[in-house]
C-alpha cells in the first residue's frame, strides 16, 4: 500500500524527495488502513459475549454515534452520526457494543445506504430484537468537494425491520425521539 501511495503521489505531479512528502506513503498507507480496520472485525468479535437477559420490550435507542466512512466511489470521507434503536426479545446488547457495530461498518469502503442495512440487519441477528430500526445522517465529501460542491446537502438513509416497519406507533415514537 504504501508503494501504491507513492505512485499516487508522483501521478499528480509531486516530488517525493520533497521534505514534506518522504515519509507520507507510509503514513498514508498506515492511515489508510486505520480508517477501512472493519474489514479486520467481526460481529462475533465486535460484541464478544455482551449479550444479557432482560425482560424489557420497551424500544432501547442510542443516537447522535458520531461516524467516519470512506466513499467506495471515490474514497473520500462521509462523517455523520447514526441513530440506532431496537426492541428486546429476551436480551439486550452491551450499550458500548451498539457504537462498535456502527463502527465497524463504517470503517470499510461503503455507501450508506447499504451500511444502514448492515447495522439494522447485524443488531437484529445478534439480538434477535422484534424490530430494529436505524437511521443515518452524513456529509459527504465527495459532493462537498468535487462534483456539484453542495456544502449544506446532508444525506440521510432508514432502514426499518420487524415493529418498526410493521407497527406505525413503534416507527413514530422513534422518528420523534431522534429529531
């Protein structure tokens, strides 16, 4: 990765003897594979265990998790939060674990409309919940900076499973408790 960084970087025209710029392949590279680390997770690992009995069917909801992402398009940032909520069926997920899930989708190549799906999907296998449902708000670079360089569009995705696709009530109490 880091050679390919340097032809990155001599494609557009830079010197890479230049002060400035002989030690940033290797940080881009070391960057680079910070910011796509989901690929080395999975769910199993992301929730290690921290699933609990509880009796509660009363919707659970974690908002405003703050996001990263790298557009699989162009591979630039979209950074925004998620709002994640489910309905216990006889267990509920570690708090900290919620955050870790969104995380590690977050951090591949994506689009967000398919990490929307793999966030809802993933809570409602480990869980097994009634319904799950999640929506996300993002910037994205790639509108921001090139193309039509819109500085105000925020995109925002839902995925709704269960209750909260089937029950109006459960949708709208948790419509209203993310705005």
């Amino acid at each position: 990765m880091k050679d390919a960084f340097a032809n990155i970087i001599e494609a557009c025209g830079e010197d890479l003897q230049r002060d400035g710029l002989q030690d940033t392949p290797e940080r881009a590279a070391k960057a680079f594979k910070y910011l796509t680390r989901g690929y080395q997770q999975t769910l199993d690992e992301v929730v290690n265990g921290a699933l609990f009995e509880s009796d509660n069917s009363e919707m659970v909801l974690v908002k405003d998790i703050e996001l990263y992402s790298l557009c699989e398009h162009h591979l630039l940032p979209f950074i925004g939060k998620a709002h994640v909520a489910y309905i216990p069926s006889g267990k509920v997920i570690g708090l900290s674990k919620i955050a870790r899930i969104v995380d590690m989708y977050a951090r591949r190549l994506q689009i967000q409309e398919n990490m929307t799906k793999q966030i809802a999907d993933s809570i409602m296998e480990v869980t097994g919940a009634a319904g799950v449902g999640v929506v996300i708000e993002a910037k994205h670079m790639c509108m921001m900076m090139r193309g039509v360089e819109k500085q105000n569009g925020v995109m925002k995705t839902s995925m709704m499973t269960g209750l909260f696709r089937s029950n109006q009530a459960t949708r709208s109490e948790f419509l209203s408790l993310i705005n």
